[in-house]
C-alpha cells in the first residue's frame, strides 16, 4: 500500500507544472487545478502496472501541494514540496524525500523527466533540451509527447520511447 501510493504520488507530482501554465482558458498560476490521471509502467514479461487517480493541485515547481483521491473522494495521499525537500503523507506514515525526481525515482523504479514535463504539460517543449517536431507535439529526451488533444480537452499523453515503457496521461478539469 505504501508503494502504492508512492507510486501515485510520484506520477501526479509529474503534474505540477499544470498549475504554473495550465491550458488556454484554464486558471491562472498557483490557482487549485483537478483532474485525472492514469500511470501505465510496463514490467516486462510479467505485464504492466496500470493505475488512475483523481487529484488537486496547487502550486508550482518549487512550491506546492497535490492531494490524490480514490474513487469514493477519499484522500490516498498528499505530498508537500518546497525549498527543503518532498513531504510524503500516505496514510501510513511521513517521509521526506530530497527533490520530487528523487521521490519519483523511487516510487516508479524509473527515473522520470520531471524538470521537463512541468513544460510538457504546459503543452511545449523544456527548453533544456533539444525536440523534434512530430505530428503529434514533439520528440524529447527519448519521449513522444502528444498534445493532439491539448487545446480542445486540456489532455495530454507522454511515453517512453526505449523500454521499459512508461506513459503518463493526464487531463485536466475545466477551469471553474
């Protein structure tokens, strides 16, 4: 249960970029954001861990609060961020990790791109490295991002390209 929520955590803290540039028509920076989203990480022979959540967001990338929420609107876990580090609250304890990828890292068993996804889901690309334009969105650090269904359903989809596969999609719910 614990790495379970972890793993919750990790993949919804992918979100925090949501409130510092959330899409078109959407609130504005630091405002609470909500939504849904799923976390897919392939095993190998053994199949793939697939999970979604609902949660709540506030913040941005250096500052913030995300709460994840099961299907009956109970809390799951919390994590609390800022310039000393990741509190985690899952229920079953407090623990304190040293940056968000370091609480990623662990929770998912792969490293995840965070600093790039805060872009990513922004709908661009990080400007920390270089992308290649694909039909789709783009191409960057070994992940396809696709932001077909950005602008009209605030929804974005990332995957791993080279194995294992992860994919984080996420939409986000209409501004009030």
């Amino acid at each position: 249960m614990k790495r379970r929520a972890a793993t919750w955590l990790a993949a919804g803290l992918v979100l925090a970029g949501c409130a510092t540039a959330p899409p078109p028509g959407a609130a504005p920076p630091g405002a609470l954001r909500a939504g849904r989203l799923v976390v897919k990480v392939a095993e190998g022979d053994q199949g793939s861990r697939s999970h979604s959540a609902a949660f709540e967001l506030q913040g941005d990338e250096t500052t913030g609060r995300l709460r994840l929420l099961g299907p009956l609107g109970t809390q799951v876990a919390q994590a609390e961020w800022g310039p000393q580090g990741v509190q985690l609250d899952d229920g079953q304890g407090r623990r304190h990790f040293p940056d968000l990828t370091t609480l990623a890292r662990e929770a998912l068993g792969e490293p995840l791109p965070l600093a790039a996804l805060l872009h990513w889901l922004a709908g661009r690309p990080w400007p920390g490295a270089p992308h290649e334009p694909s039909a789709q969105g783009f191409v960057q650090l070994g992940w396809a991002v696709d932001l077909s269904r950005w602008a009209d359903a605030a929804t974005l989809q990332a995957e791993r390209l080279d194995p294992p596969g992860v994919s984080v999609r996420a939409r986000l719910d209409p501004a009030p």
